[in-house]
C-alpha cells in the first residue's frame, strides 16, 4: 500500500470511496486506510479514519477492533484519558469481543504507566473475573504480580504468580512465573 506514501495511498482509496459507495469493498478499503495510517505511525489520521469506520459501518465485525486500535492510537499520542475512553466503550459495546479483555489489559497496562497503581490493578482484577482465561487473563495475573511485588508485598505476588503457573500451562506467562517462583525459593 503504497509504503510511506499513506497520504498518496489515503487519497486513492478516497477516491474510490467516494465514487463507489456501494461498493462491497467500501468497507474493506475504509478499515485499510484506517490501518495504514495506524503502522505508518499517524496516529490522529487513524483516530479520524477509525472514527469514520465505526461511524460509516456499525455493524462490522471489524467495529470492535477499530475502537481497540483507536485507544491504542490515542496512547501512542498521549492521550491517556481517551484512550480509556475509547477502551470503556469497547467493553461496554462489544463486551463479547476477542478485543475486550485485550482492551482491558491496555487500560490497566496505561493506568500503570500513569502510576495509579490500584487502579490498574483493580482492571487488571476486573479483567481476571470477566474473561478468566487466556494469554490476556494470564498476562493480567503476572502483570498484578509485579505490581505486588514493587509494592514490596512479596507474599501477594508468589500467591498470584503460583496461580498464574497453576491456571494457565503452556503460556508464556505460565513458564515466567514458575521462573520467578523458582528464584524465590
């Protein structure tokens, strides 16, 4: 798609928004552009051309993960507190969407770096009891037990990295907290 050339790119698929509307692939080219403009780094176009995504197709499959992808756009502008925004109306919107917990794992991930540390580990915890299971629920549980453990609450995080171990074999979370474990024992 015509690599570092997203305004040339953006401008073409325009034009064939514009004069094919009815196209099928109306909305296929109105979610690449979106895209395009997301890995080419520009994030305000593609907060604009995912906002024009869900508002031109609501009924997408791709709606949820336009509004994932726009709070992910938001923090890299550094725009927290729409990020959030945008990472609520996820889960509130689509709370049966594979982007929903990953939505909430980005929440409390942002929460951390804006050091509201019980904050972020209150959506982490949400996250665990909404979607309990998968790399994003074992991803929280080793994320909350790091934060113990910066808290200094030592005996919290091996509770929490033995259940992260115990509930989730085979992940990468898994075989990273029974590394940890190990080292403190």
């Amino acid at each position: 798609m015509l690599l570092g050339r997203e305004d040339e790119a953006a401008a073409l698929l325009d034009t064939f928004i514009t004069e094919n509307d009815e196209s099928p692939y109306v909305t296929e080219f109105r979610w690449k552009k979106a895209d395009m403009f997301y890995t080419g780094g520009k994030y305000a176009d593609a907060v604009t051309a995912y906002e024009d995504f869900i508002k031109k197709h609501p009924n997408s499959n791709k709606s949820p993960d336009a509004i994932y992808w726009m709070g992910k756009s938001y923090i890299n502008l550094n725009e927290n507190e729409k990020a959030i925004e945008a990472f609520n109306k996820l889960r509130q919107k689509y709370p049966n969407s594979d982007f929903a917990p990953m939505g909430l794992l980005e929440q409390g991930l942002l929460y951390k770096k804006m050091a509201d540390i019980e904050k972020a580990d209150s959506v982490l915890i949400e996250l665990g009891k909404l979607y309990p299971s998968g790399e994003t629920a074992a991803q929280a549980g080793f994320e909350r037990a790091i934060f113990k453990y910066n808290l200094g609450d030592t005996t919290a995080s091996l509770k929490i990295y033995r259940a992260v171990a115990d509930s989730f074999p085979g992940t990468n979370y898994s075989d990273q907290s029974r590394y940890r474990l190990g080292m403190y024992y």
